[in-house]
C-alpha cells in the first residue's frame, strides 16, 4: 500500500489532519489501534476555543457542531464562597467558547471519512515506523490477519501521549519537558441538569472541582482527588456531597442523577522538542500534554494540525520544504503559552498538600486581584477563549 501521508491515530489530531489534507487532494491514509466504537465512545474534552470551532467549521464537519454546541460568553470563578463572573465575550472583543464532547466531533470526522470512502483502518496492531530519516518512510502494522506495509512520503504521528511515535525518534535528539502535579481529577458524567449556564471552577479548602456539562440534561463534573485514588472509595453519595461542598452549591442548585461513567485523570504538563525528526512530524498529545484546568488539549492538537497542513501543501505542491522545517517552532511558539496557561490556572485553583502558608496567601492575593482587576480578567479571557493563531 502506499498513501502521501500515513496518519497513525484517529484522535481528533489524525482525524482532522486526514480532512483538511484531503480537502486539498493530498492522500492520507488514517491506522487506529483501537476500534470504532472504542473511540467513539472515549469521554475526554468538552470545551473548544473559537478558533477550534472555526478550523472544524472550514474543514467541513462541523454541521452537528453548530446546532448541539452549547455557545458560552462567560464562566465562574468560585473561591471563598464567592462567585466571581469572567465575561468572556465582554473581555474579548467577542469571543465565545463552545461546549461539544470530544467524541463527538470524533464521530463527525470518522463518518465524515468514511462516507466520501477514504482510507480509515480500525483495530490496527503492532504499528512500527521506519526509514524516517529518508525519503521513503514505511509504517509497519498487522490488519485482518494480515501484516502490511504503508509506504509514505511523511508520517504524521497523531498517536497520543502514549503512542510509538515519539519513542521512535533517538532519544538523543529530543528535549524533553515534564511535571507532574501531586493531585489528579476524578471526573463524573451524570444524567443531570447542569447547575449553571455556564461553567463554574471552584477553589475550595477541601480542593479543586469544575462543573460543566455535555448538554440540558447531561453533567460533567470533577473534583480534584490523589493521583492513586481508588474510586472504589469513591461512592456517588460522597461524590456528590464532594461536590456541593466545594461548588458551594446552595439549597437545588446542584441536582443529583444517575452516574453514568467515572474515571481518574492525572494532571501533567509534558513538551517533546522538537516535534519533527525527519519525515515524521509528531501534533497533538503524541508532542504534548496539560492538566486539564485549562481546557486546551484537544484545542491546541488542532492549532499543530493547522500548521502542518499548510506546511504538507506547500510541500506537496513542490515549494519547498521551509514550513515543514519551520513547524515545530511555530507550534511550540504557541505551545509554550498555553503550557504557562495551563499551568497558572492550575496552581491557583487547586489545593496543595503541605504547601507554605507564604504561597497559600500569595494563592489568595492573586484571586482578590483577578476579582478586582479588568487587566487580570482580561488576561485570563484572552488566553481562555484561545490565543490567535500565526497565520
Ligand atoms: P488522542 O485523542 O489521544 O488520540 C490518539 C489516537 O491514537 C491512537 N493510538 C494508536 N493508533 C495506532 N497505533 C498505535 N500504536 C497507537 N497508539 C495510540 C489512540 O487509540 C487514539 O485514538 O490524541 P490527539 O488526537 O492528539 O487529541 C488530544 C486530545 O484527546 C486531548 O488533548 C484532550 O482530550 C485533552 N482534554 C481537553 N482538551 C481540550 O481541549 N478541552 C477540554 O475541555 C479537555 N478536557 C481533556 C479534558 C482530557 C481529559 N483526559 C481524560 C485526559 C478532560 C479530560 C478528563
Ligand atoms: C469539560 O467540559 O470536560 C471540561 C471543561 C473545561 C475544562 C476541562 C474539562 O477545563
């Protein structure tokens, strides 16, 4: 078999690389370890930048996107008992951001592929790269039985933090960047109905939690836990009494439902550079990971997809290789902000074990201001809506 780019991984990276290439006549061929149903169903990110929706939109899968996506101006800061209203829009010029579950822009781009009949294999093994320092990459992988042979141009590794991608490349010619936060995220869906319109982060002695949502009735809602938590402790009465006690959650304001899925997410902040060894270019989680306070993961896989779409143009077009000699710069020029992001939302919001009673106060003294100062709101709105992009 041979394609112009082997994609490995149908997360939202690989998925969208494979649109945009192909809505420039640039072949690609999509290998996902796991199965359909599988992917559809992963409950992750919730939460995209404007820019996110525009990019989606421009690709052409974004139909469903605009009549479900739960469009939100705003968002609360709740810390001392208080909530204090960020207007996003407001602060913005008029920026919003939109709600719509992770997998659900996945289904959108997976039927997407598969309806104009493009090349989306499932339930692939044993994917290997090789040759990445030549002209003629190859992806080794086991389908149907069967092993086979992907002959490339370039290899897009889309494989997640835990793909081969990255560990393929010398370790001797990556940087890397890694911290892991002593806290993780025990994150519930509930057959509820939201307790805000918009989403509510809360700062509690007890710890962190974030309520948000997937819809009218579906909640999403998380509490700040131990990253070895054993959620066998974690029953749904004393999930929910968690959470009314640190969102602060007056008289109904909080309902309860249904638990439908529960889960244990740990906190890290992780960059790979470069993101480029050879032919093989690494976007999204496969170059890249933060903590979730944010909201930026699958936001910033698209912003890398971005680029190396105009990148493999201009190369496939036969201009030369400078975009894709410059694309882990500009994706990391952007990554690095969004990484301080990340990391500034998190330390603030969430409880420190032993941590001194000088940076507790500090801690403290930043939320007065931010509740205080138009600068600091803005600040937090700009890079919460999502930064502009280079191009
Ligand atoms: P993905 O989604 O992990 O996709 C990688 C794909 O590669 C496949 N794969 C392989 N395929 C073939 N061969 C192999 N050897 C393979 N190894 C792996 C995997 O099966 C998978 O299908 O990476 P991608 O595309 O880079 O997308 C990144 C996002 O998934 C991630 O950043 C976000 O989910 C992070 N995130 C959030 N991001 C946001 O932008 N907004 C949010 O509100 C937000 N909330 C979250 C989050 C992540 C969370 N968790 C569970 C980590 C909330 C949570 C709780
Ligand atoms: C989500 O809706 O799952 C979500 C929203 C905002 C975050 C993290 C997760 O910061």
């Amino acid at each position: 078999m041979r394609t112009q780019v082997g994609i490995i991984g149908a997360g939202p990276a690989g998925l969208l690389l494979a649109q945009m290439l192909h809505q420039r006549g640039i072949d690609a061929v999509v290998l996902e370890a796991r199965s359909r149903d599988h992917i559809e169903g992963r409950i992750r990110a919730g939460l995209l930048e404007q820019g996110s929706v525009d990019t989606l939109t421009q690709a052409g899968v974004a139909h469903r996107l605009h009549r479900e996506g739960l469009v939100h101006r705003g968002l609360e800061l709740r810390f001392g008992g208080v909530g204090h209203r960020i207007d996003l829009a407001g602060l913005t010029g008029g920026k919003v951001v939109t709600i719509y579950g992770q997998q659900e822009a996945v289904k959108d781009m997976v039927a997407a592929r598969l309806a104009a009949g493009l090349p989306l294999l499932f339930d692939v093994a044993d994917a290997a790269i090789h040759d990445i320092d030549t002209n003629r990459p190859r992806i080794t992988f086991r389908h149907d039985g069967r092993d086979q042979v992907l002959d490339c141009d370039i290899i897009a590794g889309c494989d997640g933090f835990h793909g081969v991608c990255r560990p393929s490349i010398p370790p001797a010619d990556l940087r890397i960047f890694d911290r892991v936060y002593p806290f993780a995220w025990l994150g519930i869906l509930a057959r509820s109905p939201p307790m805000s319109e918009e989403l509510i982060y809360a700062r509690h002695a007890d710890g962190f939690a974030l309520a948000t949502m997937r819809s009218h009735s579906i909640s999403r809602l998380y509490l700040q836990c131990a990253p070895e938590e054993d959620l066998a402790q974690w029953s749904d009465d004393r999930i929910w009494a968690a959470l009314r006690t640190r969102l602060g959650a007056s008289g109904g304001e909080l309902q309860e439902g249904p638990v439908l899925q529960k889960g244990v997410t740990a906190m890290r902040s992780f960059v790979v550079e470069p993101m480029r060894h050879g032919r093989l270019f690494l976007a999204g989680d496969a170059a890249h990971i933060v903590p979730p306070t944010g909201a930026k993961g699958m936001n910033l896989a698209i912003a890398d997809v971005r680029v190396l779409v105009r990148a493999l143009e201009a190369f496939f077009a036969g201009e030369g290789g400078d975009l894709m000699d410059a694309y882990s710069a500009t994706c990391l020029d952007r990554i690095w902000k969004v990484q301080r992001f990340s990391w500034w939302m998190t330390q603030l919001l969430h409880r420190y074990d032993g941590e001194d009673a000088f940076e507790h106060r500090v801690r403290l003294a930043e939320l007065d201001y931010l509740a205080g100062s138009v600068a600091a709101r803005t600040a937090l709105a700009e890079n919460y809506v999502g930064l502009p992009y280079a191009d």
